[in-house]
C-alpha cells in the first residue's frame, strides 16, 4: 500500500461522517448556512463535508460534535436504520 493512500480516510467512514452530521444537524432544523456560522466554517466546506468530499481534522471533528451537540464518537459511529 502506498503512503498517500494511508493519509486518506477509506470511503465509509466519511460517508458515515457526512450522513450523521446531515441527519443531526437536520433533526435541528439548522441550514447548512446556519450550521456552518455555529461552527465558525465557511458554508462551502461544511457543505463539502457532507457531500464527503473533505477530510477533516480531529479539531473541526470536536466544532461539529459540540455544535450538534453530540459526542465525537457519534459522529463516527454508523447509525441504525431505526434512528
């Protein structure tokens, strides 16, 4: 395996990221605007977040996790279907 390919995160766990943060911040009914001004990030890169486009970094993961009021680890565990 090559080096860059260890750097990048594998496929379901941003796809797992990006749809947990989708589902919480809908629960809320908070615009991807509105998330993103809590968080103190730009619209775009939330909204690149959760077309799982970015790989983001342990401290936006900590901006997220409390402005959704959740912990990390529920951001990064798969949901059941019945949540």
């Amino acid at each position: 395996m090559r080096q860059q390919n260890l750097r990048k995160p594998g496929h379901r766990l941003t796809h797992i990221l990006a749809s947990n943060i989708r589902s919480h911040r809908q629960r809320k009914n908070i615009s991807q605007e509105e998330f993103a001004e809590i968080c103190g990030l730009h619209r775009t890169y939330v909204g690149s977040v959760e077309r799982e486009e970015r790989n983001v970094t342990l401290s936006t993961l900590e901006v997220f996790a409390k402005a959704l009021g959740v912990t990390v680890p529920e951001l990064l565990t798969p949901r059941s279907e019945k949540n």
